[in-house]
C-alpha cells in the first residue's frame, strides 16, 4: 500500500426560488491511501493547503511504515 496526497475541486449547484444558480466551490488537498496498483482506497484527512497536507503525509507515512506516491 502506498499513500499520496489529491487535490480535490468540487462545485456544489443549486438554485434560488428565481430560478438563478448558486454555484459553491470547495478546493481542498487529500491524503489518499492507495492499494499496490495505485488505486484509491479511501481519503485519511484533507487540509486548505498543499504545504500543511505534504507535511502531514510524510508524518503518516513513516509512522504506518507506507511509501510515498
């Protein structure tokens, strides 16, 4: 297993009772845990940036004994 980290965009839509859409953007990084073919098991922790969460993946990887992605 390895971990890494994602950068994650999503766009939340909904619409006012005049019909107008609202649009809500929510940017954050992740560490992902990742099986050996490099496929997503599931998200760890997310951060606002990408500095914090960096620091925060090679703590959580030496700690678990996982390699880096």
């Amino acid at each position: 297993m390895k971990i890494g980290i994602k950068e994650s965009n999503l766009t939340w839509r909904s619409y006012s009772q005049g019909n107008r859409p609202l649009d809500i953007n929510s940017n954050d990084y992740r560490i992902i845990l990742l099986d050996s073919v490099n496929k997503e098991i599931m998200p760890v922790k997310k951060f606002n940036s990408k500095e914090l969460a960096k620091i925060e993946l090679v703590t959580i990887g030496n700690n678990l004994g996982l390699s880096l992605y």
